[in-house]
C-alpha cells in the first residue's frame, strides 16, 4: 500500500467487538467504539480495561476478537500496522526512562525512532515539544535528576513529537500538580492539525474541562459515550445535598463546606438537589455497573 | 517510508548509539584497562612483531569484553527501563533497532583502532624486530566487533545488566582456560593469551598463528551473533528465512575456519625451525667486531651495536686477552613440543633427534647464549642484560672456567664458586667499569629480602653475591657461569673506589699472578694497598645450619658446590 492510498482514508479510529482476556481475567469485552477527531477522556475504575484499550490502540498489544481500524488502516496487516506507529502518540501508563539520558538526547533519540531523520526537522520538533512542555531549561539535565512530574512531561513531550495525527495518552495528568494540570488542559486544547486525542484519567475535572467526549469503561465494557453534560445528565435528579449523612444513598461523601453530597436511586423527601457533574454521573454508572 | 529513508534511520540511530557507546565509562575504562593489559604483557623485553601483535590483540580481548557489556546494556535497554511498550509503538520496528545495534558498533573501531595505533606505535617506538603482522592486527578489531554482536544477540533475549557480564566472563574464561586443550585447538578460542611461545621464535613462522583462518573464524562468529540478534528480533517469516539462511553461511564459514586453524604447521616452516635451532651456523650471520665473534639471527642484527658495547667496554681494560677466543651468539630455548601436533610420530623423532645431537654440543665457556627474545628494550633492564655480558666477557677475560656439578636439567645442579680468587673481583671491576650499574642495584644483590645467600663450599658457607639481572635469564649460560661471591664483589666495589690508572698498573704488572686461581683477595687488595672489606660488617652471618642457595639444591643437605678450579 502507497502513502497516497493511506493519506485518503477516512480520519477516525473505529473500534468493533474488541475483546481481550489475560489468563481468565476478561480486560475487554465486546467494545464498540468511534473516536472522532478531538479529545476524547476514559474514564473508569481500575481494571475497567482503560490502559488495555489503549494499548490496543496504540498496536502495542494485540486483541484476541474484533477489529480495530484507524484512520481506515488495519493494525492486524503489518504495513498498515507500521503506518498507523507514523501517525501515533503514545504515552503508556507506565512509562520508564533512560535516566543516563539527558532530556534532549532522549528526545533526539525517540525523534529518530518516530522516523524524523531530517537532522534540523528532528531539532526543531524536540525545541518545539521542550517549549510546550514547559522543559526548555531543562534540555541539558540528566533525566535522573528530574521531579516525578517533570519526568511525566517528558512523557507527555515525547509523544507529541512528530505532531501526531493520534495521541494516546494513559493518565497522563498522574504526577502533575494543579498548575501543571491547568498548563496541560491549555497544551491538548491548543494542539494544531486537530487530532485524534484519547486520554484516560481518574480526574473526571479534567475531562469536564476539556474533553468534548467521554467514554466511561466498567468492566471491560463502555458503558456510557457521549459528551461530559450527557453523562452529568444521567444523574439528574440523583444527586442531593444535606448536613447528615443519608444510610440511604448509594455514594455519600462530605464536600469542602462540610456538607453530605449523596448520590441515589430514592431521593429523600424535600432533600436539596443540586446540579449533576460529570463526576457524579461517572460513580453513578461505576456504581451500577458493581451493582449488577 | 522509503527504503533510503528507511536506511537513513537505521544510520541515525546508529549513529546515535554509537555516540553512546564511545561515550560509555565502561568503554573508555576498558579501553584504559585493555592499553594497561599491553603494556605489561610488552614487559621490558624486546618487541618482537610477531609475538607483539598478538599480545595487542589480547588487549583488544579486554576491550572486546566491556564492549560485549556495553553492547548488551544497549540492546537491552528499552526492556530493562520499562519502555519496550512506548518502542512497540515506534514506527522503527525492533528488527530495525537491532540492525542499527550492530551497525553502532563501528563505535567500537575507533577505541580498537586507537589501541592497536598506541600500542603499535610504542612496540615501533622500542625497536621492534620484524614487520607488523597485519592480519593478526586486524583480528583484534574484528574480535571487538564479535564480541559487540554477541553482546548484541544477548541483550535482545536477555535485558538483565548481569547477562552482559556473565556473557564478558564466559568469553574471558574461554581465552584464560585455553590451556587445558592442546595442539592446535587453542586458536578455536577467541584469543589465545598465553602463548609464550611466539616470544621464542627468531622470526615469523608461517601457519603460527593462523592468522588468516582466525581472523576467518572471528568474522564468522560475528556475522552468527549479529544473525542471532536479528532472528530473536524479526518479525517477518521472510526475514527470518534469511537470517536462517545466513546464520548457517556463517556457521559454515566458521566450521571451516576453525578446521583451517587445526591443521598442523607447515613441514618446511618447523624443519626449518629446527635447523635454525639445532645448526646456528647455517642461518645465523656472524661478523667479527674487536676479535669478538657475534653470530645473530637475520632479524636481529640491529642489536649488535648494544651488544658489542658492554663487551669492548670490558676488552678495552683488559691487560691481556685469553688466547681462546669469544663468540657471542642467539640460541632458541623454545619447546618444540607445542609446535608439532599434527605431525608423525616419526617426523617429531627425528626433529626431536635433531635438537639433542645439537644440546650436546652446545653451551661451552668460549661462548656468551642470548636466549631468543629475552634481550631487553631499553632501561634498568638493559643495563642488567650488558653487566650480565659483560660480566660473562671478563670471567671469560680472567679464565674463570664454566664449571659445575650435575646436569642442568636435574635439581642437583651447581655452578662452581669462585672462592677467595681474586681473579673474580677482578673481573667484577672489569664489568663494573663496562656498564657502570648504580651502586645501590649491586649492593642489593648481597642479601635478598633480609635473608641470607650463600652456597656450601668445602662444608663452609659462602656468602654470594646477586649481580644485576643475573636472575633475569637474559642469557642462556647463564647456570654455567661462576656463582660470585659476595667477598669478591666487596673487593671489586673497593676497586671501583679507587684510581682507575692505578688498578688497572697493578693487574697490568702481573697479569699472570691474578690469573692464578690461587691468588686470593686478601693479596690483590694487599697489593692494591687497600684493606681487605670485612663481609661480616655487611653481610650477617647466616643461623646456625641454615644456608640459602642460589639453585634448587637449597638447605642443610644440599650438594657441595664445587671450586672454580682451573
């Protein structure tokens, strides 16, 4: 296949019946996802399945069942496979670090693993992804001697190098203070060239900021997709507010004015309701779904 | 991507790694590791080539080894720093990767090349015999590459840093263990280290070491490791195919290579070996210098003059010459034994033969033997080798005989003693003046390490004397010659002490009076006017029934040492 066929394909990631297993353990089973150009947030427990998901995305592991198309080229074929890697950000869950390397050697060398073998382009693009990042006057430094968070920028930094048309990112928000947090909201917002974004993340804040679309993953299954108000939505009506706790509500917690926030099927007579977030609406399903 | 830009990739990454691995400490501590290893191996004795190249390549061996580690560090990187699921996702494949590990091994040949450069320079630079064996050179390059390709193969099947050392240890083993296999199988290992007897061979021999064939092997060895590395990494059935493919070429070529290096040394290069051993004067050139005859081999006929120096250094003050002459010549003290696998049983007896109608002979006192290859470069030692010749040259000049009990071979063999001869302090002066060693190296040779030294000589104790590098085996006859003693040293240092002129009226007005082997110390320092030096004020005397030979026959029971007597 030529690069000319590739480019005229249809721009989106389609998922189908995808399933995994590890040993007995179901990581995923039976997704049914399309994940359109922009910022889409995962939100789900741990062991929902979210970082399977996206390391099938990102072809790194290989679904048992269905089909996974990106950008209309197949993972499973091995061109296609190495086409989707040329258009792909990647930040894993986990990620480790060469720590003898500096950062900007580093970044030359994944520079060079994503292809960028014109040596100014190659520069140019590590200059650009140390600016983004906020890492500029820390190019020089071993990466030994970076913060936690600082090392998670560099993640973040070494999967936007070569402006990747789908970034991948598996928590990437994990280890960032709020500031970095906000600078990180304003860095995905202002991305060029609109691409295909899927972060997953436990802060259903920064989903409400600035995902146009989440998907909530329970269980190895999507149960909800849609926009951050819809999933609000689903739990109008559910949520209220008292001075005492209610034994009643299904998730009670005590917020920052020292009053109950409850989230319920039955709601008390003359309770005080108050308006749905995303996050509501995401424990409200998460509870459900540990229901059944 | 295109397949040029696909190559491009592959050399940036190269390149990259490469960069790595001549930065790595663990290379540049090899490199300083591996260029100290030469230099003791070069030792202070003269550099032959074509035993000196090979003593490089063991250099590259250590070097080889820290760039398996660091070879094996580099491949298995990304798995070890928890990162082989961020390099799944690259659009360079892992086969790619590889391609590019072995590729940034060209790293490595600079750090080779500057050694075999440094090296080669410092072996010219101390007078180098014979001409720099090329294909020996390179060798220890391609064994630096081979051993990075197998660092390679290891680090993309095993990520942990201790593969990559228990891979350097095992290569270490199989060069340091070569002995315990005989005949030719020890050029089957990487690099054969302890082969001594390149050291003795007065010039190249032709199929020792093969060469060719091992550099052969090396190459096989490193195209298998680098075929390895790529199999474990490919994901193409095709490409494996033809890494099988390739793998069993390389194979195949190493087999061979190795069979090429068990064939034995070539016939006509050990007859003549042997007829350079046993028939000196059929291949050695000689020429005659101040009535001195000087027989050397071909290669070495550069040494003459810092031969000829110590030994007119001591003609030159001598009152009369002997009416024996003198001849200086290189003798070859190799065992053949290492050299003949692979031949008949008939051929090595007669080879055999050959050497010991020769041995008897050899070695008579009218001759100085320069063993092959123990003649010093330059220093402290080559000012032991000329006292030691020079020495010889006066003992010779003042008639004190080679005589001695035993047979060389047995542990009962003695050298004479020179007991109270005054010819001896004599000749002591004659090589004292000659050479003029420091007099603190010559007083050090009156005890050793606080204990005594001495010989039984007619049932009494006879403190002796450790001339500078007399140890050393810079020559071959050197178990002939007199064992000195420590009076007649005393004496010469007095001598040395006083006007030369003087001395030199004195030996001149009765030469054959101290030629006499009844003269005594005390009547040519009577005669010199000086008081006879004390041994007890500088030598202790030794514990009742202790004495400390020279030889092995040592202790209470050891054999008489016979008195130089003619």
């Amino acid at each position: 296949m030529d690069e000319t066929t590739l480019s005229v394909r249809t721009a989106a990631v389609r998922v189908h019946g995808l399933s995994r297993r590890y040993g007995s353990t179901r990581a995923l089973d039976g997704v049914d996802l399309t994940l359109e150009r922009g910022i889409t947030g995962l939100l789900g427990p741990n062991g929902a399945g979210k970082t399977t998901l996206l390391s099938v995305l990102a072809t790194v592991s290989e679904p048992d069942g269905g089909q996974v198309s990106a950008f209309g080229l197949d993972p499973a074929d091995g061109a296609e496979r190495v086409e989707i890697r040329r258009r792909l950000g990647y930040l894993p869950q986990e990620l480790g670090y060469h720590r003898h390397f500096t950062v900007a050697a580093f970044l030359d060398y994944v520079a060079i693993l994503k292809e960028i073998t014109d040596r100014r382009r190659r520069a140019e693009e590590v200059a650009r992804v140390l600016a983004v990042t906020g890492l500029e006057d820390r190019a020089r430094a071993r990466i030994r001697t970076l913060s936690g968070g600082m090392r998670q920028r560099l993640g973040i930094a070494q999967a936007l190098l070569g402006g990747p048309e789908l970034l991948i990112l598996d928590e990437p928000t994990a280890g960032l203070d709020p500031e970095q947090r906000l600078r990180f909201r304003e860095l995905l917002s202002g991305l060029a060239g609109d691409p295909v974004i899927v972060l997953s993340t436990h802060q259903a804040d920064d989903i409400a900021a600035i995902c146009p679309k989440v998907v909530v993953l329970l269980r190895g299954q999507v149960h909800f997709a849609g926009t951050p108000a819809e999933l609000a939505v689903t739990a109008a009506g559910r949520v209220w507010g008292a001075d005492e706790r209610d034994p009643h509500a299904h998730l009670s917690w005590r917020g920052g004015d020292s009053r109950w926030r409850h989230i319920g099927d039955e709601v008390p007579d003359g309770a005080e309701l108050v308006t749905p977030t995303v996050e509501d609406g995401y424990l409200l399903l998460s509870h459900a779904a540990g229901a059944r | 991507m295109t397949s040029a830009g696909g190559a491009r990739t592959v050399l940036d990454l190269a390149r990259a790694e490469a960069s790595l691995l001549v930065r790595s400490l663990l290379v540049l501590a090899g490199l300083l590791a591996s260029g100290a290893v030469v230099w003791v191996l070069f030792g202070s004795v003269q550099p032959l080539w074509w035993n000196a190249a090979w003593q490089i390549g063991f250099g590259q061996l250590i070097l080889g080894l820290v760039v398996l580690a660091a070879a094996q560090l580099a491949a298995g990187r990304a798995r070890r720093e928890g990162m082989a699921d961020l390099y799944t996702s690259f659009p360079v494949t892992a086969g790619t990767r590889t391609v590019a590990h072995l590729a940034s091994l060209a790293g490595a040949a600079p750090a080779s090349l500057l050694l075999t450069g440094a090296a080669a320079a410092v072996v010219q630079a101390r007078g180098a015999i014979g001409t720099p064996a090329i294909t020996v050179l390179a060798s220890g390059l391609v064994l630096v590459i081979a051993s990075g390709a197998a660092g390679i193969a290891i680090g993309t099947r095993f990520s942990h840093p201790l593969a990559g050392v228990l891979g350097a240890l095992a290569l270490f083993i199989t060069a340091t263990t070569s002995h315990l296999v005989s005949g030719a199988a020890i050029w089957l290992v990487p690099w054969e280290w302890n082969q001594d007897q390149l050291s003795g061979l007065p010039g190249p021999l032709a199929g020792y070491p093969p060469a060719g064939a091992h550099l052969l092997e090396l190459a096989g060895l490193a195209v298998l490791a680098g075929t390895v590395a790529l199999a474990v990494t490919a994901g193409h059935v095709r490409a494996r195919g033809a890494l099988a493919t390739a793998g069993i070429v390389a194979l195949a070529v190493t087999c061979l290579a190795g069979a090429l290096q068990l064939r034995p040394i070539p016939t006509a290069g050990l007859d003549h070996l042997v007829t350079e051993t046993a028939s000196l004067a059929s291949v050695q050139h000689c020429t005659t210098a101040n009535d001195i005859r000087y027989c050397l081999y071909p290669e070495f006929g550069r040494d003459l003059p810092s031969l000829e120096e110590p030994v007119n250094g001591v003609l030159a003050r001598l009152p009369a010459r002997p009416s024996h002459p003198l001849r200086v010549q290189q003798v070859l003290t190799l065992d053949l034994t290492d050299l003949t696998y692979g031949h008949s049983k008939d051929q090595i007896s007669q080879w055999r033969a050959q050497l010991r109608n020769a041995r008897a002979s050899a070695l008579t006192d009218t001759a100085i033997y320069l063993p092959v290859g123990s003649w010093p470069a330059g220093g402290s030692q080559l000012t032991d080798a000329n006292f030691a010749v020079a020495l010889t040259t006066a003992e010779w000049g003042v008639r004190i005989p080679a005589q001695a009990t035993g047979n060389p071979a047995s542990e009962q063999f003695l050298p004479c003693v020179p007991l109270n001869q005054a010819r001896e302090a004599i000749a002591i002066w004659l090589a004292i003046l000659a050479t003029r060693p420091s007099a603190g190296e010559l007083q050090a040779g009156l005890s050793s390490g606080g204990h005594y030294l001495g010989d039984e000589v007619s049932n009494t104790f006879v403190p002796t004397w450790t001339y500078p590098g007399m140890t050393a085996g810079y020559l071959a006859s050197s178990g002939f010659a007199p064992q000195p003693t420590a009076a007649g040293y005393l004496l010469a240092a007095a001598m040395v002490s006083l006007p030369q002129q003087k001395v030199s009226h004195v030996l001149a007005s009765a030469w054959g009076r101290w030629l006499n082997w009844h003269t005594t110390d005390a009547q040519l320092a009577a005669a010199l006017g000086i008081p006879m030096p004390s041994i007890s004020t500088l030598v202790p005397p030794p514990p009742p029934g202790q004495t400390t030979g020279h030889g092995p026959g040592t202790g209470p029971q050891s054999p008489q040492s016979p008195l130089c007597t003619s």
